[in-house]
C-alpha cells in the first residue's frame, strides 16, 4: 500500500490572438470600439449546440515546497440552448462525450488518464442563473468510483465560468455594462453540502461571500470579439470525508479562487475561461492497524481551462480522447 492517497478538489485549444484594451484605449474600429456598454447577456440561439474541452491539471506539493504527484482530467461537453425557464431564464441541456481521469503520486511520472465509459452522454438540463442548480444535479447513475467522483467534480467545474457572469437573484451580473464595472455577490457565508456514497460523505464546500466580478476590457479570442471579465472567490472552505477501503481520509482546507471568462460579444457565449485555485488543506489518513492517523499538509495548485472548439475539432478530439478499442 502506498504511504500517500491525496485527494485535494475543488468545487470549482489555444487562443489564436488576444489582447486586452481598457476603455480608453478603444477608439478604434468595430468590432473593438467601445462607444458604450458592452452587451453580455447569454442569447445564442435556441437550438443551438456549443462544443467545449475542458482541462483540470492539479500539482501536488508538500509544505516545503517539494512537487510530489499531480493529477488531471479531461472532459468533453456539450451545450444546447432550450427555452428558457417559467422565470425567464436561460435553460440549457449539458451532455458529456467523454471523460478521463488520472493521479500520479511520483513527480517525475505523469498522471495516466483512465477512461470513464459512463460518462458518455451523460447529460443534465439547468439554468446557469439558477444559483442552487448544483443541489438539482442527480449523479445517481454514476459508478462509485475515484473516476466517477472526479466526473462529478468536473460537471460542477463546466459551469464554473457562468457563475461569474450570469445575473443571478444574490449576484447582480448586468445584461450589459461598461468596462471597469465591477459586481459583489449579496448571498453572504453559506454551505454547499455534497455525498458521494459511500465513498465520500458529509461533506460540504463553504462559501465565504466573497466572490465578485470586473469587466476588464475586450479581446479578440480566435478571432471572436470577447469581452473579458475577471472573477474571484476568496476564503472558501472545504471539508471532506472519504472511505476507499482500506484508508479513511478527514480532510480540511480553504481556497482562493482567480480567473477570467471571455464572452462573445455576439450572443454572450463563453468562447474561453481560466482558472487558477490554490488550495491549502490538512489530511488525518487512518490506515488499518494503525492507532493514530497519520497527518499530512499540502497544498494544491489547481487550473482549469475551458475552450470552445469547432464541431470537426471536437468529434475529432473526442475520438482521439477514447480507448483505442472504440475507434
């Protein structure tokens, strides 16, 4: 058995050109020039379907500073905009193509990604401005296994980018703006609570209230015009529990949450989001036949990349993403 089982979550392409221009650089020419305030509401058409590839890649180090493992997953999604809801709304159905998930407690050997079957038009249906569409999610279906948790976190990850962005009942996200506007989120301290049967239980990410949102400029993203909005979520708590036979872990930590969602100016799709999240956390590992747990401090450093990709480049991609035997 090894020594370490880490387990550190958050509950949380490549741009072709891109620049940032303040406001009073923007006197240029359309689709750049900035005359009054930017349009950001969500508004592509209903029927619709965006193709995503999104990234989570996690370094693991020791308090001392010493890198010893990473982990990362893979997963592809896509959306398709429904009616909107009977409060006006915008409703989407999100469906996964594919999913991978790998850990590697050795710095010197990558994470190798192992492939989870079931998340293969896995799908969900919910309204980015439904700040409780988390608590309506149904994982169910899925397997109770590391792969099947990790899927889990990264559906929750896949609307990371719109909480920053959409107009919610507790965070006043305008449908238009000028750059520089900045939002503060009104809900306040309150708890996320999850289980994962039975291997995690008891569980709950707290919400510091500190989370808020700045127009930052406008850029051009493979060759979109995007407004960029830069968010943060600050002095969030994690507390989790997990049994993987035979180890139990008690894990406790906080994390800082920075990152940028780039919208179409268009029809307020997300075109690209990033992430970065720090995560400080204490684990008590009881291994059997061991009197006290063992304890162990680390942090991890997450990010996350979103990207919206062409159809072809996505049913590309997604095929590249399966096991050999599928193709």
């Amino acid at each position: 058995m090894k020594a370490r089982f880490i387990m550190p979550v958050a509950v949380t392409g490549i741009v072709a050109f891109l620049f940032v221009l303040p406001a009073d650089s923007c006197a240029g020419e359309d689709p750049l020039s900035v005359r009054g305030p930017l349009p950001l509401k969500l508004r592509y058409d209903v029927g619709e379907t965006l193709y995503y590839r999104l990234v989570r890649h996690t370094t693991l180090f020791a308090m001392d500073g010493s890198r010893f493992g990473e982990q990362e997953a893979v997963a592809y999604f896509t959306r398709t905009r429904l009616e909107n809801d009977s409060q006006g709304r915008a409703r989407e159905k999100f469906a996964w193509k594919s999913f991978a998930f790998g850990q590697s407690m050795d710095p010197n050997v990558p994470a190798r990604l192992s492939y989870l079957r079931e998340a293969e038009n896995f799908s969900l249906v919910c309204s980015v401005q439904d700040e409780d569409m988390l608590l309506k999610f149904d994982f169910s279906a899925l397997p109770r296994t590391i792969e099947g948790f990790w899927f889990m976190v990264m559906s929750w990850d896949a609307v990371t980018f719109d909480g920053p962005v959409r107009g919610q009942e507790q965070f006043p996200f305008p449908d238009e703006a000028f750059i520089g506007t900045e939002i503060k989120g009104t809900r306040g301290r309150h708890d996320f609570e999850f289980d994962y049967p039975p291997l995690v239980s008891n569980s709950s990410y707290t919400f510091s209230g500190e989370n808020s949102s700045r127009l930052l400029g406008v850029g051009i993203v493979r060759d979109i015009p995007c407004a960029i909005v830069e968010f943060s979520h600050s002095e969030n708590g994690i507390t989790m529990n997990f049994d993987v036979a035979p180890v139990k872990l008690k894990i406790r930590g906080f994390e800082h949450i920075w990152g940028k969602t780039y919208l179409s100016l268009e029809d307020g799709r997300i075109v690209k989001g990033e992430l970065v999240a720090p995560v400080a956390q204490v684990q008590d590992m009881q291994l059997p036949g061991e009197g006290e747990p063992r304890h162990i401090e680390l942090l991890a450093l997450q990010r996350l990349d979103l990207d919206m990709l062409a159809r072809e480049d996505f049913d590309s991609e997604v095929m590249e993403s399966r096991p050999k035997e599928d193709h």
